[in-house]
C-alpha cells in the first residue's frame, strides 16, 4: 500500500498535506521493527505473544485478564488473573504489539493505559488521556506507535502518540464514526498505511427515490493516511437491489387496496389480486449499523445490519446480515462481493428439534468478525453463535446448505479474537459476563461462559436489570416467568428458540442499538415512521413513572404493548402464553416477568453525552421562549401518560373520562382532560403533508398523522437524525426551516443570529443538561 497517497495525491477528495509535525511524526516511526498486522475495533484481545487475554466487561466498567491456555479444555482454557477498573462502559481495547500496555476506550471519554509489562506493577492503570465524547472503536498502527480512537458522538477521530500518551490532532468531519481498522503492508513502517473509519448510520444516497426505501441510503467508510492529513477518500458501500428474498406488496397496491394514498411501493399498478410481480417482489437492503472492520488478506470486510425499510416490514425483509467488501489499495467497493449471509441461510434445512440445535438460524446483528488465512468467524449478537465462512470465488460463504457451522456462545457476543494459527477463537459475552473459547480446527465449544466478570445476585435489581437487557438483545428467547431466580449463564435462549423472531432474524436492537436509534425511516400501513430513541422513554430525573407516550401517533402506552411486534412483526411467539392480555394501552406491567424486566432495562437506557459549548445562555433563552411548552420536561417532551385506568376500546376494559381519542382513529390519544384543563398530545407543526405519496393510507381511508404527532423527545436530539416521523430533515437547520409554530417557520421568526444560538444550544442537549418546566408540569401541578 505505499503508493496510496501518491495515487491519491491529486484527486478532489484526497489531497495529502503533511505539517512539520506530521514530517517529524512519520520520521520518529518509520524505522519499527515489531510484527504487527492489519489492528481493528475490538472488545476483546489477545497479547501479541498470545498468552494472554483482555475482555471488556461493559456493565461492570472493567477490563480481565485472562492467562491463556492453548491446549487446556473447559475452564481450564482460561485462567482469570486480574480484573482493573479502567472507567464508565469500556468500549475498545488495543493492545500494543510489544505487550508491554493496552488501550481502552470507554465512553466517559476517555482512553485508559493498562499496563501489561512486568516492569511495571502489572495490570494496574497508567495514565487517562481526555478525548472527544463517547469514544467507540480504537487501533493501533503496525508498530504501536500512534493509536486512533473514533469519538461517536464528537464527529472527530483522535490521534494519540503512545510513547508520550497524548493527544497529537484531534480530525473533524466525521459522521457518528465507530470502528477504525488500520492497515499492514509489513515494511514495519507507519507511514504509509491507510486508517478506514466506519459511520455507524447509513447516508442518503444521492438521486434515491428518498429516506423510506430499501435502496435509499448508503454506508459510508472514510480513509485517510497515517499522520495529520485530511481525509483520502470516502468510501461507498452501495444498497443491495435484491437481496435474495421477496415480499407480498399486494396490499400496496390499487387494484388489491382502494384505500392507498398513493401506489409507490406497488411494483405492477397494473397487476390484480395474484399478480406475480406483486406476490413475489423482489426485496433490497442498505448496509447499516456499521460496528467492525476487518483488514484480511488485501480486503477490507465489512458487517452490517442491513435495513430494509420499504412495506411490507416483515422479520424476513426488514433486517438483513449484509457483509461489504472494500480493496484497501483502491478504495472501492468491490460490489461484486457483497453478500447477505441470509440468502445463503434460507437454504439450509430446517433441525429436526430445532430447541436442541443452531441449525437455519438466520443471521441476526453480525456485529463482529475475524479471520484467519481463508477461516471467517462471524458474531451473531442476538443469535449467540459464531458463524464459520470461508470464501468461494472471492465471497464469503458459509458452505453447502448441510454443512452450515455455527458454535454456540454464551450470551449477547460482541467481539471476537482468533489466534495466530486459526485454532482457536475467544468471544465477548456482554450480558453472560463471560468468555467462550471455541476450537476451530474441531467445530467444537471449548467453554461457553467462563466468567469475566461477576454476575449480580440472584433476585437483585440489578439481576433483574441483566434479564431485562438478555430480554432486549436476544433474537432467540427467555422463559416468560420464574427469572428472579434463575442463574443467568443457565438460561439457553435455543430451549426458547422463536419467542422474539422467527429463527433469529431480529432482536430489539437490531432497530434499537444501546436502545437508541437506528436512523431509519420504516414504512408501516400508517404511514413512515423514524425509529424513536428509547432513552427519554422514562425520565431519568423523576419517578419511572413518568412516561412517554410511545410512537409518533400515540397509539401505544408501555413497552408490554410491543410484544405484539415480536409476533406481528418480528415472526415470533412473544413472551407470554397468554397473547391477548396484550394490546395498544393495554397492562403495563404483569404481563410476564420477562416484559416486566425489559421494561426495567429500558427505563435504565442511557442517552449519549453530546460535546460541550462554552456559553449557550443565548440559546437556553430562545428555547426557552419557543420551544419550552412542548419540548421541555424531564424527558425533554410534554407527553407524559396521566390519564387513570385502562384507555383501550376493548370490551371490560374501562377508559378514563377524560381521554379523548383521535379523529382519524388507530387508538391515536389526542388528548387528556382533567379538572377543566387539558394536555393535547398530538401536535401539528405542518410536517404532515396528505398527499405525500409516502402517507400510503394501508389501513384505512385516513392516514395516522392528519391529527399531529406525538411530541418527540430533543434529549440527544445533535445524534438522532434524521428528524420528523418521516425523516424529511436531514439536519437540525432544516428542522427550523420547516417546523411551523405561531402560524410561521421557526426560521421565520428567528434571525439568524438567534437560529445560530438556538442550534448550538440543541446541540448540547443530553442527560446532564437541566430542562425546563413543560405544558405537561403546568397540566399536573394542582
């Protein structure tokens, strides 16, 4: 790879300028002399020497130190021999090829030096360098010299020089960077290898048809040379046109439905009831959710979850397990590599117990990867198995549909490392707070759960809390009751294989990541709707019951009302044997054990810290003044569930007196009457247009949205674009250029130094910025 940057030199988006002390830099670590090889994101890692290894323990906010036995069997494979408080979730661990420290981000925003050499005291913490907000993905250059660090929430990419442990640039222009991977080409030289960051959300591909359609965002990589330089190239990874499934689009078409705004998603208009182009459409998918890189053998490998959001959303052409492929030297995208691990699945025959067996488990958040020569091992998050591969003609596959390998792990894996020799493989369990180690010369598990870190105390908060977040992320299942006192490293999703989705496809997280928000636009029979960030679900600051009003057209009470997407949506049985005590503003709690504590891990789902700004009182005013009444509150929203007993419209289910429903029906709650005042919960700002095509009317002859939208959430509001039910903003900006209030644009009653402060201020909005007093408080005060 030396001649990159010579080869880049003079194109628009890549023109290498070195400072003098990016010159000093290059000359200081051109002269390396380790064995290094192309590094990567990872939360978990071995010792160049291979003796030992690091496992992050999120929850715990710790690293372990594992002394590695490469022949010993069970929990002898594994010897704990130290566990260090680096800091507040941890994120990335590098470790340095001379083994003498490792680097740890975590999302205080911080990089945390360990070090690993007996000439220091061992194990113990080195030195914190302060970089941008919520550090994610690491890694070191081939000598070790100078580690890059993504900052997700800053936008920026940090460059620290290892030897002096601090910061030498810190590089703007990112988008919610994630994962880093640096190359190798083995001169043990740095100075001409290529850095490759990953955006996590996927971008508007410009001239799609728009946000909600399957080919309407791209994801984006972004290279840039070794030292202080402006970027090399941006990188594209194009959606997939079909993916290799097809859909029934009939009911969005106008000779099957009369009541369709509009026939967009209709591939035939032309076509009747069993119209084959309808019945069987092809499907597409766009890459996102990029959480890995991975440098191997000249290629740059690249996991997703793919999103598909054009109707019908439906488990098998919603989510797909996509894998990229970039050539490092020319940085392009090798299209005709790209595969969806998940066509090739849907062949493979279904178990004949399939409570016993991993077999056509799909690939749900393939959020992890390594290899070995032509060996691939990819981490299935939700389905707790790691996927071998190998490639075929230059793609990736898994084999001939009867010899599909997969090895069971222990619970939600999120990183993996595999040995020098291809061996063996070690994965990051999050929720089973524990290492598995696979051997992968035999297909064999090893260990699933040799323990990283302790597990909370049988019937405690926080084992509940846990159950909650093993409930959230599992694409398999969990019993619906008896949790509190069960161990949970006993607990094998496989004996409650399709409870969340239909064979793995999905879990919450695949929508949700960390409980956020995927950034995408999906289109329901109701219309288009942005995936919500479920951090302002509960207030942080006040009693949990303190509630939002959950979707964009209130039409649901409390996450127990979801569990009829798991069987609507996602193809599974949910978690409860009793489906009917389930429905829109339904039971809150006592539905099952396990909603009871998802509902408990989401009330605990933490917003992301946004970069500070020094002085925006100016900005603090203008909201103040404009925004407050709906946006303000402990959740940064008004809408808040006051109302007394059981609003839904089913037989021997009492309503409150004062609940008004909505006009144009679908259970929407306009409003909340009390005492002679009122709370209105659906607001109109003018982003609902009735003739946007999008407003396809499936349900009925009025589209949920003529009324107003359910007030959204501003906590975190800098990292949740795109903006309004439809996504049609792209950027904060636009947000004031088409939000209407008193009659105008926020734009037109602003000017632009006040839009300018007001921007700023938005923003800073996250957990630790004080809110202000809402409609909502007013409404509740007597």
């Amino acid at each position: 790879m030396k001649n990159i940057t010579k080869a880049n030199n003079t194109s628009a988006e890549g023109i290498f300028k070195l400072s003098k002390i990016t010159a000093m830099l290059m000359l200081g670590l051109a002269m390396g002399s380790v064995n290094a090889e192309p590094s990567r994101s990872t939360t978990i890692a071995m010792t160049k020497d291979e003796t030992h290894l690091l496992n992050l323990n999120q929850d715990s906010h710790s690293v372990t130190v594992f002394k590695i036995n490469a022949a010993g069997s069970g929990a002898n494979a594994l010897k704990k021999i130290a566990e260090i408080a680096v800091g507040f979730e941890p994120q990335c661990v590098a470790v340095k090829p001379d083994n003498s420290e490792a680097y740890i981000t975590t999302a205080d925003g911080s990089v945390v030096v360990i070090s690993l050499a007996a000439g220091d005291t061992p194990f113990s913490v080195l030195k914190r360098i302060a970089v941008g907000t919520e550090p994610r993905g690491c890694a070191l250059t081939p000598t070790g010299n100078v580690l890059y660090v993504a900052n997700h929430t800053s936008g920026t990419v940090s460059i620290i020089d290892t030897a002096t442990r601090k910061v030498l640039k810190t590089v703007a222009g990112f988008n919610r960077p994630y994962a880093v991977a640096i190359s190798d080409n083995g001169n043990n030289s740095d100075t001409d290898e290529t850095i490759f960051v990953s955006d996590f959300l996927a971008e508007l591909t410009p001239s799609s048809p728009g946000e909600p359609f399957d080919t309407g965002k791209r994801g984006v990589i972004r290279a840039f040379p070794f030292g202080l330089a402006v970027f090399l190239k941006k990188i594209i990874l194009s959606p997939l046109p079909d993916v290799g499934f097809t859909a029934d689009r009939s009911a969005f078409c106008p000779l099957t439905n009369a009541n369709l705004q509009s026939e967009v998603y209709c591939p035939d208009v032309t076509g009747g009831a069993g119209d084959p182009d309808n019945v069987n459409a092809p499907q597409g998918a766009f890459p996102n959710q990029l959480h890995a890189l991975l440098i191997h053998d000249n290629k740059l490998y690249v996991p997703s979850i793919g999103a598909a959001p054009a109707p019908p959303v439906k488990f098998n052409v919603n989510v797909q397990a996509l894998v990229h492929v970039v050539n490092p030297v020319t940085l392009a995208e090798i299209k005709a590599n790209t595969v969806n691990l998940n066509a090739q699945i849907k062949t493979e025959a279904a178990p004949a117990d399939p409570f016993s067996s991993l077999g056509k488990l799909f690939g749900n958040d393939i959020i992890a990867v390594d290899a070995k020569a032509n060996s691939f091992a990819l981490v299935s998050r939700g389905g707790n198995y790691v996927l071998r591969a190998g490639l075929v003609g230059g793609k990736l596959s898994i084999g001939a549909p009867d010899q599909v390998v997969r090895l069971q792990t222990g619970h939600i894996p999120t990183g993996i490392a595999i040995s020098s020799d291809g061996g063996r493989a070690y994965t990051n369990n999050l929720v089973g707070r524990s290492v598995s180690v696979l051997n992968l010369a035999t297909n064999t598990v090893v260990a699933r759960d040799i323990e990283s870190t302790p597990l909370p105390l049988l019937g405690s908060f926080e084992h509940n809390l846990l159950m909650g977040k093993l409930t959230f992320f599992t694409a398999l299942g969990v019993p619906d009751n008896g949790l509190s006192n069960v161990a949970i490293r006993s607990i094998n999703p496989l004996k409650f294989r399709g409870k969340q989705s239909d064979n793995a496809w999905s879990s919450c997280a695949s929508c949700h990541p960390s409980g956020l928000a995927d950034g995408v636009t999906w289109i329901f029979a109701d219309g288009p709707r942005q995936t919500i960030a479920l951090d302002a679900t509960y207030s942080k600051r006040s009693a949990a019951h303190d509630t939002r009003l959950l979707n964009w057209s209130a039409v649901r009470g409390s996450n127990t009302d979801f569990n009829n997407n798991s069987r609507g949506v996602q193809g599974g049985l949910g978690f409860t044997t009793n489906p009917a005590a389930v429905f829109n503003h339904g039971p809150t709690q006592g539905v099952s054990e396990a909603l009871d504590d998802e509902t408990l891990w989401i009330q605990s789902v933490r917003p992301l810290q946004m970069p500070r700004q020094a002085n925006v009182t100016a900005g603090r005013a203008i909201f103040q003044d404009n925004c407050a009444a709906c946006h303000g509150g402990a959740k940064w929203t008004k809408s808040q569930i006051l109302y007394r007993d059981n609003p839904a419209l089913i037989a021997g289910a009492p309503r409150d007196p004062g609940v008004t429903l909505a006009a144009s029906g679908g259970g929407q709650i306009q409003s909340f009457t009390l005492d002679g005042a009122t709370l209105a919960y659906l607001e109109k700002i003018s982003t609902f247009t009735g003739a946007n095509p999008l407003e396809i009317k499936a349900n009925g002859t009025k589209a949920l949205g003529v009324d107003g939208f359910n007030v959204p959430s501003l906590l975190g509001v800098r990292y949740n674009a795109p903006y309004f039910h439809d996504g049609s903003a792209t950027q904060l900006a636009d947000v004031l250029n088409k939000h209407k209030l008193n009659g105008g644009t926020i734009a037109d009653q602003l000017d632009a130094t006040q839009r300018a402060n007001l921007l700023k201020f938005l923003n800073t909005i996250d957990g630790r910025t004080a809110p202000f007093r809402s409609e909502a408080d007013d409404f509740r005060a007597p």
